[in-house]
C-alpha cells in the first residue's frame, strides 16, 4: 500500500470517527428539542386553557362586579388555586376560599391592599410588572416574594389579566397564584449545591476528570496541575493517551464485569504519563453514569496521587524480600511465632538443626506448642525443656543464651526476642545456634590452660603479667629465680623495684611500657642488678594485655636471662676485631709484598727483553727459546701476583649498587680479552640490568669468558651466554664446547691455585675470584661438563 492510499485511509478513519461523533452529539440534540418541544406544547396548552377561563371567568366577573352582590365564591368554587380578583390600586375585592387560606386574610372583614404584601426586594419589578399588565392586558409568569398575614415568605408564581368594563376600559384584574415555594427552594438549594460541588471540584486534591466516549471534555485544577498539561490540550487527549494500567488482568475483568453485571463503579491503579517526561502513579476511582436506556453517557474519574505511597511500598516490598532473603539464608536458625504460638515464618536453617524434612514454606501456621512436644525427645532433659519455654512465655523478657542439650551430643543456645507494637504482645522471635563446637572448644581451652600454666609454671623464662599501673598479678617460678625474689613476695609490688635499673635502663623500660599502651610489642634487652649486686643481661618480649572488651589493661613479658650469651658475644666481638686487624695486616702485607716482588719482575722483564733485542743475531734459537721462556716465566708470575692482590681485596672492597647492563659488560669484555680467531661468543636471550658493582660483574665475566675462550680445541669454537629470572636471583650460564673438565675437579677448581692440567698460563685464582664474587651476592656457582663435550658453568646473584 502507497503512502498515499495509508495516509487517505487514516484520515479516511478520522473523518468516520468524527462523523460517529457528530451523530451521536445531533441525536442528543434532537432528544433534548423533542422534550423542550414537548414541554412547550404542554404549557402552551396550559396557557390557552386558563385564558379559555380566564376570558370566560371575566364576562361573569364583569357581571358580578356590576352587580356587587356576594355570590362570586359560588362562581369560582372549582378553581383549586388561590384565586384573587383586585381594582387598579391593588385592593382585593375578592378572593376565593383558596387564597383565603393562603394568604391568611378575609377581604370581607378587613382591606387588603396586595401591593403591600410584595417583598420589599420585588418593589420596583412589581410595579413594572403591574405597569406590563395595564399596558397589554395580561401578565404571564410573573414571579415575586411575598409575605402572608402571619409574615411568613411565600414564593409565588402569578399569572393574571385585566378585567374590562362596558365601554372597554379595565376595570379590575384577576390572578391566579401557585405556590412555588419549596420549588424556589429546591432550585436555589440545587444551585447552591451546584457551585458547592463546582467549588469542591475545582479546590479538590483529587484530581477529578470528565470523559465521554473515552475522550476527555473536562479536567479539574488539581488534575491540570498534576500532569502540566493545559485543559484544552486535555481535551484533545484520550485517557489512555497520558497513562498505562498497573494490571492489565485485573482491568479486563472489571470491563467484563461492566457488560455482565453491570458495576459501574471500580478503581485501578494507572501509571500518568507527565508533560515534562516524567510519570506518576495514580489511583483512579471510575463512576459510570448512564442514561434511561442503560447506555453509558460518560463517566468520571477521580486521580488520587499515590507516587510516595507507590514508591513506599515498593521500599517496604523490597526491605521485606531482603529481610526474608536474610533470615532465610542465616546460619542462624531462625523461627517466628505470633501471639498464639502459631509458626509465621522459619529459615532453612531451623529445619536443618532440628532434621525436620519439611520445606520451612509449608510450616507457616503449625502449632509450635504441639511441634515442641513432638520433638521434645531429641533433648537430654525434655520436660525441663518444656518448663523452661512455658516460664519464658510466661515472662514475655528478652532471653540471650539459652543452653540446650541433645541426645546425639549437640548443644544448641537460643535467643527469645519477645515483639510488642504499641505496647501490645504481638508474638517472639527464636534464634538458635549449634554451639556445640565452641563448647568443646572451651572445654579444651580449659584443659590446654591447665596445662600452659604447668608449663608456664615450670618453663626455663621468666613470665611476668602486671597491670596498667605496673602492679605484678602474676609471676611464675621462673621469674621469682632470676629476680632473686620469693614468688609471694612479688604479687602487689610495682615491677621495676626489684630490677634496680641505671638511668638508661629505665628510660628503655619506660619507653616499652609506653609503647604497651599504643598497643605495640616488642623485644629489648636490658642490664639489671640484683640485690646480690650481681649485673645480669635479660631479654625481655613485651605485649600488652587486654580484658574480654579488648580494652588494654596492661602487659606481659616473658624473661629471657642472657648474661652467658652476652659474654659469649663480647668474646665473638673481640675475636671479630681482632681478625679483622689481622686481615687489615694480610691486606697492606699483600700490598706491600706485590709491590717489592713486582718491582725486581720488571726489571728481570727488561733485562731479558735487552737480552733479545741486543743479541738476537749471536743467539742460537736454543739460546732464543730460553729467554723468550724466562720472559713468560716473568710473565706468569706477575699474573700470579696480581691475581693474588684480587683474591685478597675482594671481601674487603665495598660493593655499589648501581644499574648495570651485563649485555654492555659482555660487550666490553669481548673488546679486550684475547679471543682466539676460530671462537665466537653468543648472547642466547636479551641479558638483565641488575643492580650491583659493575666492578665486580666485570670481573666475574671476565674470568668466566677468558678460561672459556682458551679451553677450545675444535676448529669452530662457541662460547654461548644466558640468563633467567627467579622470585629471589638472576641466573646466569656461560657454555663452551671446550675440551671439558673432569669430574673430579668440579669442586677443586674453585679454590686458590688449583688449575686443571698443566697450563702454565693458568694461575688457579681466577675461579676462586669469582666464588668470592658469588657469595657475596648471596648466590652460588657450580658446573656441568662432559670431557670432548664442552662445559657450562652456571652462577645466580641474589636480587
């Protein structure tokens, strides 16, 4: 379908709709024509029969009123409505019986004038109601305030004409009156309560709506204010174009019921849709009014703003889906009653203590009397129990840890919450738990304590408890024989009196028991003197002490006497100074010794090198080998000579920290150690920056390369370097496809000059350096190899 054929379709819609709505407005209008016309056509006929009488009534006045005799009562004897026939000033000539009981006067007896009987109010419409009826002859509906000869206020309805003489002129008027009093009174009261109820609905916190055929023609104050919408956009709006219904169900049931049983009255909660986007909830409250056939004319509906009580609720819905969640998920068994011992609500929990094999859903409404009863044989004293839980109720107080014992070895504590609103008993509240774990544990606890404080009683320290104002509450044997103090004679006394501490010992004990009360322990030493006068060394572990709150309320040491260890450490101390001199000696000594045994090596080296140089032509080769042998000897020793000078400074010399790049400390060593044409050195993997002594990773390097380069006999030599990272170390591997090394060197090689074989370029201490390197980064070095094969030697270095 084109866009064009939808769009004539909808306004095809529309127009219908609207002409359905034109109908039925034009058939409401002819019904109401219909009665007015009705209406009109009866008082019409009205009319023209009291002027039939009127006029015929007024040739027999006319008559009578010329004759002036007193049988115009008879004339008038069938005219039920007070009747009264006046001259021109208002003065009654006659009256019927009617208006004679109406009015309260007797014409007869007295002059009644009826312009005096007008409400002052109706004076001037009075008198231009009388001047209407000289002028036309008739007066028609003519409506006024009266008072009757007992001054009470009539509302009458007068229609009245003229009475003619001979030659024409009038003469007299005549009138009938109707009471229309209660009817005066039932309008004003119907308008009053009109504006009553148009003031009500306007000013009403409801807000209130009128709706026919599902749109809405009328919206109150409150309802306009409530949604933001203007009365005339309202009017453009269906009901269900500003809101939705809660439930859906609930609302085609009350439309089925309209068609079936005819309620014409229901509420339903709908959702408001507001003009700034936002929504309310309200309570709508529908009256259907219909007309004499029983179809509906339209229907008004009341909106009560319930958005707080609606969000609420759902607070209140949502707090008890969490509190059942709560409780249903305790491990905790939790059980409620109502006032009657009636079982509201239980958790899974309590099914579980009790085995009961029964989903706690489907126990709500069980008498808990009778279920107590039933179950009473699962506890070690029944009717105890029973006893027990009727003076509970009986009390209606709050009970925490009540203990119960079971059959099979179990102790359950129950709570009883008692659950008063406004003072009146509403029902308990029981919690139960399996205490039976604890209980065991404290009869261990109790049984443990026991046996702590024998030992503690007996043990090789000295414990010690005092309170805040460091009072001694307990001090066990220990105690009471380092302090050479009777155990009686310590209870009470301040701890410090029998310690006869100097100045700076107190200081220390005070600063401990300061930090006790900031909730700190710690260990210290300290030099006491005993009442002997004997000096002793303690080592005291402080922690504070607390009450069941967790209050700090003092502190206990536990007394370590270390006076043999501290004479034990001041002779380790002497020692340790004294090897260290020794040391310091070795290492000037070693100095002094490289430089007075170099210094004659350089000068042999260049006697030897003249020798060659001066007498290399008189020399035979045999003459050549020999000094050119010296000249390494010389050589070998310097090596040896240097490499000792190394060994003895490398635990002596402080070690930096610093970044070091070991790929850039490879590089650099492969530029200045002689490496044989046919060997190669490879990087396996990216190597660390660690932290250390570039120093001392250089030469640890260095020695590991240059006896690795040396050692390879193959024609293509490899000599391969990796690393990998640990939680604590770096490790590092060098591997050579060399000639190997023995097993049995695996452990020599890494002492001072031992060296494999008979290389005499080898002076045995360049492993041993590194060793020294290695332990003093806390690592470890160790080889694998396989002769022919090659060697790898692997080192860590602690982080």
């Amino acid at each position: 379908m084109s866009k064009e054929q939808k769009s004539g379709l909808s306004l095809s819609n529309k127009d219908s709709s609207e002409v359905a709505l034109l109908k039925r407005a034009l058939n409401r209008e002819k019904r109401a024509r219909k009665q007015a016309e009705q209406l009109l056509e009866n008082k019409s006929k009205e009319l023209y029969d009291a002027s039939l009488h009127l006029r015929e009534a007024n040739g027999r006045l006319e008559s009578l009123l010329n004759k002036k005799d007193s049988k115009i009562d008879s004339a008038f004897v069938n005219i039920i409505d007070p009747y009264v026939v006046m001259d021109l000033s208002t003065r009654v000539i006659n009256m019927n019986t009617s208006a004679k009981e109406f009015l309260g006067f007797d014409h007869t007896k007295e002059d009644v004038h009826l312009i005096s009987l007008v409400h002052k109010d109706y004076e001037q419409y009075t008198a231009e109601s009388f001047k209407t009826l000289l002028q036309v002859g008739v007066l028609k509906n003519y409506n006024a305030k009266i008072y009757t000869k007992k001054n009470v206020e009539k509302s009458v309805n007068i229609n009245a004409s003229l009475i003619y003489g001979e030659d024409g002129s009038p003469i007299a008027a005549q009138g009938i009156i109707r009471d229309i009093t209660k009817e005066v009174q039932i309008k004003e009261l119907l308008e009053s309560q009109k504006k009553q109820q148009d003031i009500i609905v306007e000013n009403s916190s409801l807000g209130i709506v009128l709706v026919v055929n599902g749109k809405i023609v009328k919206a109150n104050k409150t309802f306009v204010e409530l949604l933001g919408y203007s009365e005339l956009e309202l009017k453009k709006m269906s009901i269900d174009d500003i809101s939705t219904i809660e439930d859906v169900s609930l609302y085609e049931d009350i439309l089925k019921n309209n068609k079936t049983v005819g309620t014409d009255k229901f509420s339903i909660v709908r959702k408001f849709h507001k003009k700034n986007g936002k929504s309310i909830w309200g309570k709508t409250s529908v009256s259907t009014v219909r007309n004499h056939k029983g179809e509906i004319d339209y229907k008004v509906a009341m909106v009560e703003d319930i958005t707080n009580d609606k969000i609420s609720e759902e607070l209140i819905k949502a707090s008890e889906e969490r509190l059942s969640t709560l409780i249903t998920n305790l491990q905790t068994g939790v059980l409620l009653e109502d006032e009657n011992r009636k079982m509201v609500l239980a958790n899974q929990k309590f099914c579980d203590l009790f085995q009961i094999p029964i989903a706690p859903e489907k126990l709500t409404g069980v008498d808990c009397k009778k279920a107590l009863d039933k179950y009473k044989h699962l506890f070690v004293d029944p009717e105890h129990l029973i006893k027990r839980t009727d003076y509970i109720f009986k009390k209606k107080e709050l009970v925490l840890s009540d203990e119960l014992e079971l059959v099979d070895g179990r102790t359950f504590e129950r709570d009883y919450i008692p659950l008063f609103i406004d003072d009146i008993y509403k029902g308990h509240l029981w919690t139960y738990n399996d205490v039976t774990l604890r209980k065991n544990y404290r009869k261990n606890l109790e049984i443990q304590k026991e046996k702590y404080s024998s030992i503690i009683a007996n043990m090789n320290l000295g414990l010690v408890e005092i309170d805040g104002n460091r009072t001694i509450l307990m001090a066990n044997h220990r105690y009471s024989e380092m302090i050479g103090v009777p155990q009686e004679d310590l209870f009470g006394q301040n701890v410090l009196e029998f310690m006869n501490l100097d100045k700076e010992n107190l200081d220390k004990v005070n600063e401990q028991f300061e930090k006790r009360k900031k909730d700190q322990s710690d260990s210290y030493e300290v030099e006491i003197t005993l009442n002997t006068g004997e000096k002793k060394h303690w080592l005291i572990s402080g922690a504070p002490r607390y009450d069941e709150a967790g209050k700090i309320v003092g502190s206990i040491g536990v007394h370590l006497d270390i006076t043999k260890q501290k004479e034990l450490e001041l002779q380790k101390q002497n020692l340790v100074n004294e090897l260290e001199e020794s040391n310091q000696g070795l290492q000037e000594y070693a100095h002094i010794v490289s430089h007075d045994l170099k210094s004659p090596l350089r000068s042999v080296t260049a006697l030897a090198t003249w020798l060659y140089d001066d007498y290399s032509d008189v020399l035979d080769e045999n003459g050549k080998y020999n000094l050119q042998m010296m000249m390494e000897k010389v050589e070998g020793m310097d090596k040896l000579i240097d490499g000792i000078l190394k060994y003895s400074t490398v635990n002596s010399d402080t070690l930096d920290s610093t970044d070091v790049d070991v790929n850039q400390v490879v590089r650099e060593i492969g530029e200045i150690i002689y490496i044989p044409d046919h060997v190669s050195i490879k990087v396996a993997n990216t190597l660390p920056v660690i932290q250390a002594d570039k120093v001392k990773i250089h030469q640890l390097f260095q020695n590991f390369l240059s006896n690795a380069v040396v050692n390879i006999e193959k024609k293509v030599g490899i000599v391969e370097i990796a690393s990998k990272e640990t939680t604590t170390h770096w490790e590092f591997s060098i591997k050579d496809n060399g000639v190997g090394i023995p097993k049995e060197y695996h452990e020599k090689i890494f002492k001072i000059f031992q060296s494999i074989g008979n290389n005499e370029r080898s002076t045995g201490i360049g492993l041993s350096i590194v060793k020294k390197i290695v332990d003093r980064y806390r690592g470890k070095v160790w080889l694998e190899s396989e002769i022919g094969v090659g060697t790898t030697f692997h080192f860590t270095i602690k982080k």
